[in-house]
C-alpha cells in the first residue's frame, strides 16, 4: 500500500468513524413542516429533475463567467464601456464564462461522470458597470466588474455576458433532461454599487445614521459599501419577494443559494420561508450563507427562521484548520458532529470545503508546508469526510483538479486567486475528479451515509420510514 492509498484508507476510516458517530444522536422527527422541506416537489414548470429529498443530492458550484466560455460574441456583454469587455488578464474583469458553456458541459457529461446531481449557478441578473478597483496591491488601478454576479443593476434581467433569458432557460432545460437541477445564486441583501434602484427609490436603502444608530451592524450596515436594503419595509419586501418568485416562475429553478443571509433581519427570513413566501420550504429547496462556525448560530437560521437548510460553516472551519496539517486536532472536526444536537436534523446542512470566498483547501494545506503531493492527499482525506458524513455535499469548481487559490482576486494576482478560469486541461494530471465519482457512488450506494441515523437506512427506494414518506407524490 503507498502512501495515498494509505491517506485514503484513513480518510475513509476517519470520515466513517465520524459519520457513525452522529448516527448516534438519531435525530427526532420535527413534524409536517419539516418533512415538507425535504420532500415537496416544487410547482414550477418543468421540474422534473427527479428525487426531492436533498439529502441525496450531490451540488457542483460553478462561478459561470469562470467556468467555460461557450459563446466568445457575448465577451462583452452590453458593452456599456471598457469594463464590460472581458479581460482574462484582470482577475477583477469578466472572463467570458456563460450559459452556452455550462450547457455545453452538460452535454458532454462532465457533472454526471463525477455523481453529481445539481449545479448552483452564480448570480445570473444583470450587473452595475464595472467600478475602479484596489488603490494598492497586485490589482491597484485595474477595473472591477460584477463578474461574479452580486451586484445587482435589474433584478429581473439576465447579464448579457451570461446570455440570454432563453438561454438560460435552454441551459435549465438541458440540465433536467440531462438529471441535473438547477440551483440560482439569489441575493436580497443588497443591490450594486450605484445600481438605478439607490437613484429612483433612495428610501429603500439603510442610510449612514440608520446605520450608526443600531446596535445591528451585520444587518443594518451597508456590506462592502453595498446599497444595504431596508427589508423592513413592506416595499422592499414585497420587491425582492417578487425578484425570488420571478425566476422560479419563469426558469423552473429547482432551488435557491442565498446569499449574506444573516445581513438582512429576522423578519424577512420569517415572511419569506412562510406558506406564501418565495422561499417556501413547501415549494422549493434553498440553502443559506451564514458566515458564521457556530452551530446554534447556523441551527437558528433552519429551526426559527424556516429555512430548508444553511451551509456548515463549523465544519468547515474544523476541516480547515485540522485536517490540513498532520498538527491538526481531529477532535476539533469530531467536535463539530458532537454538536449535531443543536440542529433539529442536521442531515439538512449543506457541506463544503472550498467555496468562493474562502482559501481553498489545496492552499491550506501549502501554507501549512504540506508539499503539493500532500495537499492532494489531504483534499482527498476532506473530500472522503465530507462524502460520508451528514449533509448534502457542495463542491466548488476547480476542486476536480485539485486546484489552489488563495483567495479573493481583490487582493491576490492571476494565478493565485480562488476564482481562477476553471482549467479543464488539469484534469488528466490528477485523480480528484475520479474520487469524486467513486464518494458519490458510496453515497447512492449507502443511505447511511445521507441519513446518517440509523432508522432511516435502507436502499433509496426501499420503504421509508412514515414521517419521511408523508406528504410526498
Ligand atoms: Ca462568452
Ligand atoms: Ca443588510
């Protein structure tokens, strides 16, 4: 046995141990509401994507304008001025990545080959002129565009770099046909630095004094200097419901990522995951952004505000910080599973080790001194922790090839960041797009590893248990 085999043995050991481990705790069944979450097929036409219960889904994030460029004519967008023009060279530019690309990777198989089962899409509406970008650093003085999607100009059109809404409709279409949903990257937070909104409805924006004046800053405050939403007016509120509720009526979107969701308060989150709201759990799936490692803080947002589920951003941090240097304290990662009590069912979270915001895991490792043989090694050990332990897996672009990143292209040069062009070419030097195919086929294989309880094992399509099965067609 060589050295990764051995890694590998590990990681499954390790990764197993953990996961029985919180089989332990079988979790109570919280009643209709929740069993609706998991299981209620969403009334948008043409969802037909399958299985509902998310728990046996497996999700590829693809920044679009990184992922793959599939149609060069649309490079630049509504070429309003110079930072509409894509610019590979500028890790803060538009790259040329789109709808057409993406659907074309469908196509071809690439999420299927490696199990998955959903792609959540970056933030498809149209995006602000691009601003001027960092005073000091490896980018000072380039052009900073909304390439990533969170600078929202219309919430109710699609970016022209992107494609076209009937683009975007052919590459949902394309998905579901292909046993893909489609999950959107939503924002409610926030709209674009000078978006038109902040000039025709200025009130509908938190102000410097509201600001200064609460004891809120993470929901009152405006986030990088973002145009921050006053939610709590029933305008604003009916607005972005009607942004959320407009694309599942016109794409057939299996499910929503929200973003910044701990930025906007309680009482929007409680009107917008309520029967009627657009992130109804009875509708459509969703998970939340809440930056934030502590799990009472994460279970708050599933089992008071209503929301289907929130990334585990605790494990992330102990995955982080502990599986990536032989110095790590596998207790602090068990730790995490030890606090699975404070959700009512956290098979709901959703997991991750590499997103965009974040080093990835392959440079944690290198900054640790791990050499570049390890960092693969140890993703693989992340990886195998991550596939067989509660919550639906989300892997970010790029970890298929074992890429490195150090983070935002606001302070990192091309090359270094952690949203570089995905770089299909690597995939033959590597085997981390292989190992993914072969956790998720475990995960199908064995609903243990989904359930993580004891009772609710059994093949995916044997009986399940009465509380599960309750309110399904
Ligand atoms: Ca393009
Ligand atoms: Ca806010």
């Amino acid at each position: 046995m060589n050295r990764f085999q051995k890694t590998r043995r590990l990681g499954a050991l390790v990764a197993l141990t953990l996961s029985l481990s919180a089989c332990g705790t079988d979790q109570a069944p919280q009643g209709t509401d929740n069993v609706q979450a998991l299981g209620a097929p969403a009334q948008v036409p043409g969802n037909t994507a399958g299985v509902h219960d998310w728990r046996d889904e497996v999700i590829y994030f693809a920044l679009t304008d990184r992922f793959a460029n599939g149609n060069p004519a649309n490079d630049n967008g509504a070429d309003r001025n110079q930072g509409d023009r894509a610019d590979t060279s500028n890790p803060l530019a538009w790259h040329g990545g789109d709808f057409a690309g993406l659907k074309a990777k469908i196509e071809e198989g690439y999420f299927k080959r490696m199990g998955f089962t959903a792609i959540w899409v970056s933030p498809v509406v149209l995006q602000v002129p691009a601003i001027s970008g960092p005073a000091s650093g490896p980018n000072a003085g380039k052009l900073f565009a909304g390439y990533h999607g969170y600078w929202a100009e219309d919430f109710f059109k699609v970016d022209p770099h992107l494609g076209t809404m009937d683009e975007y409709k052919a590459l949902i279409q394309t998905a579901h046909k292909n046993g893909l949903k489609v999950i959107q990257d939503v924002v409610v937070n926030h709209a674009g630095y000078g978006a038109t909104l902040t000039k025709t409805n200025p009130e509908w924006f938190h102000t410097e004094a509201e600001c200064n004046a609460s004891s809120n800053k993470d929901v009152f405050c405006p986030l990088a200097g973002l145009p921050d939403f006053k939610q709590e007016l029933p305008d604003v509120t009916r607005y972005l419901n009607n942004f959320v509720a407009y694309w599942q009526q016109q794409t057939g979107i299996n499910g929503l990522r929200i973003d910044t969701m701990k930025h906007a308060p309680d009482a929007y989150w409680r009107q917008f995951f309520a029967a009627g709201g657009p992130g109804n759990p009875a509708k459509i799936w969703s998970v939340g952004e809440v930056f934030n490692g502590d799990p009472a803080v994460l279970a708050r947002y599933m089992d008071d505000l209503g929301s289907p589920s929130v990334f585990d951003f605790a494990l992330y941090f102990a995955v982080k910080d502990h599986l990536s240097s032989a110095g790590g304290d596998l207790g602090r990662v068990a730790g995490v599973f030890a606090q699975d009590g404070a959700y009512s069912d956290p098979t709901r979270l959703t997991t991750f080790i590499d997103n965009h915001d974040v080093r990835r895991f392959v440079s944690e490792v290198r900054e640790r001194g791990g050499s570049q043989t390890e960092a693969t090694e140890r993703l693989d050990l992340a990886l195998s922790l991550l596939y067989t332990s509660r919550g639906t897996p989300s892997v970010y672009q790029g970890t298929e090839t074992a890429q490195a990143g150090l983070g935002d292209p606001y302070n990192y040069a091309t090359g270094q960041t952690n949203r570089e062009d995905m770089n299909f070419a690597a995939l033959a030097q590597g085997q981390t797009d292989e190992r993914l195919a072969a956790l998720a086929a475990a995960r199908q294989k064995y609903p243990a590893l989904t359930r993580g309880c004891s009772r609710c094992c059994g093949s995916p399509t044997a009986a399940r248990p009465s509380w599960l099965t309750a309110g399904w067609s």
